[in-house]
C-alpha cells in the first residue's frame, strides 16, 4: 500500500508514495500538464495583497481546473497575518462559486482565520481538506459536523504536539485524516510514523486509514 503525501511544494522521489504538489498559479497549461505527476492549482493567500488582480486569478483557475493532473485546489485560504484579508475574502467567494461544478478538493491555508473559515466549509459542495492542521480550543469539537466533507491534514506541526494536543487530536474520527509533508522535507513516513505514536494507532493500520481517505476523496458527490 501506497503512503499518500495529500500536499507538498517538493517533487518526491520516494516510489512508494503518491503525492500531489502545489503548483501554485503561473504555470502555463502545457507546463502542468508535462509534470507527470498529481498538482493543485490556485492562489496562496501570502500572494494577495492590496494590488491583487482578482480577475486574472480567477481566470487562470476556470483555465486550469478541469485539466487531468489538477487534483485539487490549493493552497488557498486565509491568513490574517500577511496579505490582504479582504481581497483573500473575494478571491475564495470566487473559487467557491467555479469549483461548483468541479467538485474538486479544495485544500485551505488557514492562519488566524480558523473560525471564519466555518461558514464556507458549511456552503461548500466539495471536499475540502484543512492543511497544516493543528487543533485550538474547541475547533475540533465545533469541526465535527463537517464529517464526510472535511479532512484535516496532519504535518509537521504534529511534532510539537504535547500530550494535551494529542488527546484533542484523538477525539477526531480517522476518516477525517490525512497527511502533509508541505515544505518541511521531513520523510512522509517520519510523518506517519509520528501521527501513529499520537493517535495510538498501529502504522499499517494508518497507513490503511489514510490510504482509503485518499480515495473517499477521489470518489466524492
Ligand atoms: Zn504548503
């Protein structure tokens, strides 16, 4: 069985692993598709600024969507930190009202904004998978409804995860999880290996649960 890296900015090497990279949004459509490989496409949130050109963005997803390699969307979402929050507002209304017909994965970049996030996951008719998740206050008890259209993504962060962490994270159902490398370079089998040890889960058995997710996913309606 295949390990499944659902988002990273490397190409990985490892032959017993299906990943899906983030090719951002400048590549050509002759470009994406030679890759070879699963991507996804969109804005990230750091790149919308004040001088964000909406209408480009958007046009460039509607011309990207629906080619082969593009598994999912991503990473999009919103960051209160950096970029503009009001044009990252626009930008998702935007993706929300294309991906419509797609139906494809929508995987959100999520950084003080974890509550606004909710209502769109509520309107969403797509699945869409919380990248870098790591739980806060009551986020994964309010989360909870969103079961069979949401999954988090574990990563890097869940090696910071003390055991007050880890509890919260065991209360998620496993059909609700997947898993990242993003930019970390970590090996996604150090990151199974250590999600294992915190949901106290056997590592095939992970591997199992993750593997079926991946395909929960592929096979949404
Ligand atoms: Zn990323």
């Amino acid at each position: 069985m295949l390990y499944i890296d659902i988002h990273t900015h490397k190409k990985v090497a490892h032959s017993g692993t299906i990943f899906v990279r983030n090719a951002y949004d400048f590549l050509s459509n002759d470009s994406l598709l030679n890759l070879g490989y699963p991507i996804s496409v969109g804005t990230h949130p750091w790149h919308i600024g004040d001088d964000f050109l909406l209408e480009n963005a958007l046009k460039y997803l509607e011309n990207t969507i629906g080619l082969d390699p593009v598994y999912q969307i991503g990473e999009i979402g919103l960051d209160r930190k950096r970029g503009n929050f009001q044009n990252q507002l626009k930008y998702l209304e935007g993706v929300w009202e294309i991906n419509k017909k797609y139906q494809k994965p929508i995987l959100l970049h999520l950084v003080g904004a974890e509550y606004d996030i909710i209502p769109w996951i509520r309107k969403a008719n797509f699945p869409i998978i919380w990248h870098g998740f790591y739980p806060k206050g009551d986020l994964v008890e309010k989360l909870l409804v969103f079961r069979g259209k949401l999954m988090v993504s574990l990563g890097k962060k869940i090696f910071l995860s003390k055991e007050e962490i880890s509890a919260v994270l065991r209360t998620l159902p496993f059909d609700m999880v997947l898993c990242e490398s993003d930019n970390s370079g970590i090996p996604i089998e150090e990151i199974y290996q250590r999600i294992s040890m915190v949901l106290e889960l056997d590592s095939m058995e992970l591997k199992n649960i993750i593997w079926n997710n991946f395909n929960k996913l592929r096979k949404y309606e």
